[in-house]
C-alpha cells in the first residue's frame, strides 16, 4: 500500500475510521460563505498538532499530512476523529447512513471507468490545473455531477464540483474517484454517497479536499462539516 494509498478505507469495508467527511451535491451549507448557522470549533490548541489517527479528536486547530506540497491546517470541534494523518471524520463515524467525514490530499490522474479501475486511468493523464480537473470531473461521462462553482478557500481560488456517487456503489464495488497506474487512491463505497469535491489552487501546487455525507447524515452535522471546511487554513 502506497504513501497516497493511504491505510484508512479498503474497498472491502476495512476501516481505521474516513478527504478522506463528506460532501453533498445538493445538500444545504456546503457552499463557502453560507449564512446557515455552524457551531464552532474551537482553536484553544495549537497548529503544531498533526493529525495522526486519533479516535477521538479535541477541539482545536490540526495540521493535516505534512507530506503534502503546501501546508494545511484545520479547526474541528471536540468529538471528532482523525484517519491517519489526513482524514477527519464527524462523531457518527464516515459511515452510512449518517455519518461524514473530510479528506485532503492531490490528486493524480482519474480512472476511465471508476467502477472497473482494471480498465485503467485516463490517457493522456488530467493536467496539474484545477481547471484541468474539474473539467474532467465534469465531463466524465460515469460521474454524476449536480453542478459546480467558483469558491475561494482561506483567499486561495479554486471550484467545487458536487457529486453523487451512482448505483453499483458498493464496498465490493468502488467508485473509485482518483489514482494512477498502481491504482485507486481515494473512492467512496456506497450508491447516494454525497461528496462536495473542493479543487484549490494553493501557490501554483493543486489541493483537493473531499467532504462526504450521506442522505441520512443530519442537517445538524452536514453545518458542522461546513463549518470545519471554511475553518481551513493554506500556507504555499
């Protein structure tokens, strides 16, 4: 298993916890700049945390995966988990049918058919832009995507894409989002999963950061997951 195949999710339903919580292709309060009222998270701790599989997280400000080519930090309320060094999950767990969970990481290369990866990624492979991304995501014809828009991130600009995983979605089967030639990277495992895929440009170097819930996930908890994404901070 890879550095980027990060030991959190198997697509057999082996779990350590889950950009990797989760997003929403219509759902409320997952757009930037919302007026829905969010409990906070508190910032009390310091950055110098890193997130490091914790099952159960303090309130306060965590960075996530010190490999990454900028760095990134995140406020999250007390209560909530970590999946490795990269993924915070919301105290339900990442699992349906309510639970959520945010993961962080740069995507590589997309698959030509998410939920047969045998068949290969994509040739040639999706450019570094995010413009270059979100076309694909968009264009595919195996994605199922709502809409999508300009966002600003900590004043850093990208798009989000909102999408929802098809039927044949299952822990057997994954959809499986990106990856490359040694295969799938990060994926979802359920048919009505709902991801907000957030593409940032953060100093020249692409980010994305995928935020998961479920039909099921309460109203409550899908403000609160908003809330930890307009908490993040970027530094180049």
């Amino acid at each position: 298993m890879t550095q980027r195949m990060r030991p959190w999710r198997l697509p057999m339903g082996v779990a350590v916890i889950t950009l990797v919580t989760a997003a929403c292709s219509a759902s409320p309060s997952l757009t930037p700049g919302s007026s829905v009222a969010r409990p906070t998270a508190s910032a009390s701790t310091t950055a110098e945390q890193v997130l490091n599989g914790q099952t159960s997280l303090a309130a306060g400000r965590y960075q996530v995966d010190p490999t990454l080519l900028m760095t990134v930090t995140v406020a999250v309320p007390a209560g909530w988990g970590a999946g490795g060094n990269w993924v915070v999950t919301g105290p339900k767990g990442h699992d349906a049918p309510n639970g959520m969970a945010i993961r962080f990481y740069q995507a590589v290369n997309m698959f030509m058919h998410p939920l047969v990866p045998a068949d290969g990624v994509m040739s040639p492979p999706v450019g570094p832009s995010v413009d270059d991304l979100v076309s694909a995501m968009v264009n595919h014809p195996d994605w199922t995507v709502t809409g999508h828009s300009a966002i600003t991130m900590d004043g850093y600009s990208g798009q989000v894409v909102h999408v929802t995983l098809p039927a044949g979605t299952s822990d057997g089967t994954p959809f499986n989002l990106f990856g490359d030639a040694d295969g799938p990277q990060e994926w979802g495992w359920a048919a009505g999963q709902l991801f907000d895929i957030y593409v940032v440009d953060v100093g020249g170097e692409r980010l994305v950061v995928d935020a998961f819930h479920y039909p099921g996930t309460s109203a409550d908890d899908v403000a609160a997951q908003s809330t930890v994404i307009d908490s993040i901070k970027l530094t180049p």
